[in-house]
C-alpha cells in the first residue's frame, strides 16, 4: 500500500512518501525513508519493489555525482530525469526495475521542477503527481485544492489533506509518513507524520528469560 506524492509550489518542491517496509502481509518497519536525496538541490522519491527501489535509486545517486565529480558541475534536474529515464528504458528491455519515481529539484536558471517517472520509462515534467494506492485519494484531492503560486503552508496543509484521505480510506493504510522539501537553499527534509513508532526489539531479560 505505498503512497508517494508531490507538487510544485512558488519556487519549491515538495514531496511526501509513507514510511513502510511491508512484504505481503507482513510488516518489517514503519521509518523506512524512500525519499533520497540525490544532491544538493534534488530529492528523489521513489515506490515499488523493496530490493529494485533501494538498488536503482542508489544507482542514480552515485551515478549523479560521478557526473558532478568528473565536469565539476551538477546536472541540472531536467538532465538528472532524463538519464534515469534513460536507464530505465535500457533495464526495460534487459531485466526491468519495478520502480516508480517522483523526481524533483531546484536550479538556478529555471527554478523548481517536478518529474513524473513509472517503471516503463514514460517521463513527464508535472506540477503535481503521485504513485502507489493512496495515488487515487492525492490526485482527486490535488485536482481540487492544488493551484500555481501555492505558498509552503498552503502546500504543506495539502500534503496532511492527503495524507488524512489516505489514512482514512485504504483499508490497509500507512500509519507514517516523511515530508521532504527542495527549494534555492537546498534539499532537507521538513516534517514526520507519525502515528506510530517503531520501537526496539525486546532483550530476553526484558521478556524475563
């Protein structure tokens, strides 16, 4: 039941994933992070299977910054979404990631931007989008109060609508989850959304064994 969502507000992005790491009926935690940060100015969310979501989001990182590393500049967000689509299309055709991304940044020349990119290699530059379950309840509830221009508050007030609409509506509904922001001061993370929290295992002095 993943949920990853973001949108576009006045010279910001922000995007918003639950925080579980569930296989089939089982969950393993709840303060899983899905939301990486790439670089400095760029944050990229991402659903679908566990082990494909870690490893080729991690790829994309490193690959990122050898980019940085090599020319002395970044990529800019725009470049960034077109090399994981492009790597995406070629893992298509050979062994394919079950991976969906929201990618987002901020650059200097064209300001903040949101990238859609699903598991086939479709790419879309978007103002607000959303993958997992809880996309049903985001897109109707961003497609009713979503506008240009939005201020963080605003924006921040309709991550916690659809989170509220996600928490009430899916049956089996993430309990937590992360909100990320990227903006000219960078990258960062802004809030959690908690309902509950992981806590240690038991010692067996504890259980009195």
């Amino acid at each position: 039941m993943e949920c990853v969502f973001g949108l576009v507000g006045d010279g910001f992005v922000i995007v918003a994933s639950d925080t579980s790491a569930v296989n089939s009926i089982l969950v393993h935690k709840t303060n899983e992070d899905k939301i990486m940060k790439l670089d400095s100015h760029k944050l990229v969310a991402a659903s679908g299977e566990s082990g494909d979501r870690v490893q080729f989001t991690e790829y994309i990182q490193k690959n990122v910054a050898l980019y940085q590393f090599r020319n002395g500049i970044p990529l800019t967000t725009a470049a960034a979404a077109n090399f994981t689509r492009g790597e995406l299309a070629t893992a298509l055709r050979k062994n394919p990631y079950m991976v969906n991304i929201l990618l987002a940044g901020y650059d200097k020349e064209t300001g903040p931007s949101l990238y859609y990119i699903d598991y086939i290699a479709t790419l879309h530059k978007v103002d607000r989008g959303a993958f997992g379950y809880g996309s049903y309840f985001c897109l109707s509830m961003m497609d009713r109060h979503y506008h240009s221009g939005m201020s963080v508050e605003e924006a921040v007030e309709l991550v916690d609508k659809c989170i509220t609409e996600i928490q009430s509506r899916l049956v089996v509904a993430p309990p937590n989850f992360v909100i990320k922001i990227v903006d000219r001061d960078g990258a960062r993370e802004y809030a959690w959304r908690e309902s509950v929290k992981d806590t240690p295992t038991a010692q067996p002095e504890a259980l009195g064994v």
